[in-house]
C-alpha cells in the first residue's frame, strides 16, 4: 500500500475535538488506543502522559480548567492501518486568551476504528524570536 490522503482519519479528528468542547470523555476514551505505547506530548519540557487512562485523565482534567479548542487545516494520511493527522489547533482559556498550537497525532487503525496512540503539540514560534538572548535558547558554557 502507499501513504495516501484519509479523509476517514481527518474526520476522527474531528470526533476527538468535538468530543473535548463538549466535555465528552466516553467518546475521547474510545478513541485513544490502550496499546502500551500511548503517550501524548506537550509544548512543556516535562508535558509527557503515558498510558491510555493517564491521558484521558489529564484530557478530562484540561476540559475541567475550561479550555477549548478549535483546529484547521487538518492533513490526515495513512498506509494500511497507521497514519498520521496534522492540524493547527487553537487552545481559548475561559477568559477568550488564544494559544495557538500545532498538533501531529499517529493513530492506528484498531478492530475497524480509527484510534491515537501519540500526540505531539508544539507552539510556533517566529524564528525572529529564536535569538541568544530568548528564553527559547539554552547558553552551554564555552569549552576551556
């Protein structure tokens, strides 16, 4: 098979946004993957979440703090039963603050459903903000 376009994973996508605005964690449980492998990585240096349940509880915890989410231009493929989905996301705090956001997921096809085993956020920061002086930039010292 060859890496193709899936609009069937893009609308899972979907599914899982929808499901985290409407607060609903029966239909975010059902599409994350309880494979061993699950993890789910954010924009902090220590944001990792493992394990299917430990995901959902900290999706379930984030809806909790009243944050929802929009997402566009979303790309999804796949080859058999592995793909990916890249979206631009926008995480809104209650008090309407944007936090925009990049997401690549892998899901893997799992009894017929479509289901994420790795999430990956990151936020895009301008190069021009990528500077020695940045809170970005780690200084090493100078080799003596």
């Amino acid at each position: 098979m060859a890496l193709e376009r899936s609009a069937e994973l893009e609308q899972t996508h979907y599914e899982m946004t929808a499901a985290y605005n409407n607060r609903d964690v029966e239909v975010m449980r059902r599409l994350i993957s309880t494979h061993p492998a699950v993890v789910s990585r954010g924009t902090a240096p220590d944001e990792v979440v493992k394990g299917h349940e430990e995901l959902v509880a900290a999706l379930t915890q984030s809806m909790d703090e009243g944050l929802a989410m929009t997402t566009k231009n979303v790309e999804a493929y796949a080859d058999g039963d592995l793909g990916y989905v890249y979206a631009q996301n926008t995480f809104i705090d209650p008090d309407g603050t944007e936090y925009p956001s990049r997401g690549l997921a892998i899901a893997h096809r799992e009894e017929g459903q479509w289901k994420f085993v790795h999430g990956l956020a990151a936020i895009p920061v301008p190069n021009e903000m990528l500077t020695a002086d940045s809170p970005f930039a780690a200084r090493k010292a100078a080799a003596t």
